[in-house]
C-alpha cells in the first residue's frame, strides 16, 4: 500500500492554541472544501495550515491509524 499524506494543523484562532495539533489528512484527488483528518476530526481547507513536516504537538489517533508499510520480503 503505497498513500500519501499530508500534515496540516488548524490556523490560530480556529481552535484553542492547546488544541492545535498537527493531524494526518490522506491525500485527494482535487481539492475538497472540507478536509477529514484520519481521527474523525474536520476542518475547512481555509480554517488549516498545510505543514512540510511535523510541526507541535502531534494528534496521537491520527498517528495510530497512518498505515504501516508492508515491508518486501526478498526472496534468494
């Protein structure tokens, strides 16, 4: 399985500055006006700040539902 994800976290002012984590959206085909991130939680693609790379403090559902990779196994 092979998906992209991108970071984002919701802008000041959205949510209380305790509640401004950085959570895992799956990548889309165009551009939705809402986005949902992997725990169930969604913003307004206006309301986000689209991150490079993680960013504060890391929203721990959406950690646990990323997909882990499924490693090739080499055959001799």
């Amino acid at each position: 399985m092979n998906s992209a994800y991108y970071l984002g976290r919701p802008l000041p002012g959205v949510v209380g500055e305790t509640r401004r984590m950085c959570h895992v959206f799956p990548a889309q085909t165009g551009i939705p006006t809402r986005l949902v991130a992997l725990c169930g939680v969604s913003f307004n693609r206006e309301q986000l700040e689209l991150l490079e790379g993680p960013r504060g403090m890391p929203c721990e559902p959406c950690l646990r539902s990323v997909p882990r990779p499924q490693l090739e196994v080499q055959q001799t």
